[in-house]
C-alpha cells in the first residue's frame, strides 16, 4: 500500500475511533454516571459544555471522513464511474457503506448545529445518538468485510 495510501486510511480510521468511541463513552458512561452523581441542573450544564466542545471534533471528523473516503474509492481503489461502484462486491459494499455514512453524518448535524429547524431532532438526541451509534457499528462491520473478503453484497 503507498504511503499516502496508508496516511488516507489511518485518517479516515481515526476519525471514526474519536467520534465513536467518544459518543459511545459519552453516552453509555459519562451520562449516566453524570445522572446518578449529580443534581439535574448540574447535569445539563456538563453535558451541554461536553457537547459544544465535542460536536468540533464531529464536524472536522465528517469532513476528514469525505475527504479521506472519496480519495480512498477514486485514487486508491480507482472507483470513478457508477459501473465500477456496482459492478462488484467492492463497489456494492462502498455503495452501501456510503449511503450508511450519509445517514450518520446527517444524524450528527441534525443535533449539533446550532439551528431552531433541527429543535426536533434537539429534543430528541438520545434517541439519535442510540441511532448513530447502531449505525457507525454496521458501517464498522460493512468496513471489515471490505478489508477482509473484498465486500459483502
């Protein structure tokens, strides 16, 4: 594997651990210690400072993502036309691994930025934490696949 080849991977895996593994830790650990610890008002101000600080790393790990993935399938792995994405189970599964992407991140900006038509999936961020985090783990799998057997699909 090239060396840019190598740094365009070890980016695009990085940004995966430190999102996921910081809402993952974020939501299953520190939330609910913080619940069983603390008083509620005491509560909302840790996690929403947690929150403003956390959502950087969101935004840059997204664009990391799109731009290490689109390097990944089009100069690595010389994916340039819609035939080579479904013409094998490479492409299939990258395909599919995309679309996946495209649902998580716009699950991540629908409750990290900071506008009043997002207020509905605000109120409901656990919800699409629990739902991002599901989704980042079958994108984590569908990834395996293509490392290991070249695909899935």
């Amino acid at each position: 594997m090239p060396v840019a080849a190598s740094i365009m991977s070890w980016l695009h895996i990085v940004a995966a651990v430190l999102t996921v593994g910081g809402a993952v830790f974020g939501l299953f650990f520190l939330r609910p210690a913080a619940l069983k610890s603390l008083e509620p008002p005491v509560v909302q101000r840790l996690m929403g400072a947690i929150e403003l600080r956390f959502r950087w790393v969101i935004w840059i790990a997204i664009a990391i993502w799109v731009i290490t993935g689109l390097w990944l399938a089009t100069s690595f792995r010389g994916i340039t036309t819609g035939e080579e994405l479904v013409g094998n189970t490479y492409g299939r599964t990258l395909l599919v691994k995309s679309i996946l992407a495209i649902v998580l991140f716009l699950g991540a900006l629908s409750i990290t930025l900071p506008f009043k038509q997002l207020r509905w999936f605000q109120a409901r961020r656990t919800r699409v934490q629990h739902f991002n985090i599901a989704v980042a783990v079958i994108i984590i799998l569908l990834a395996a696949f293509m490392v290991r057997r070249g695909g899935l699909f």
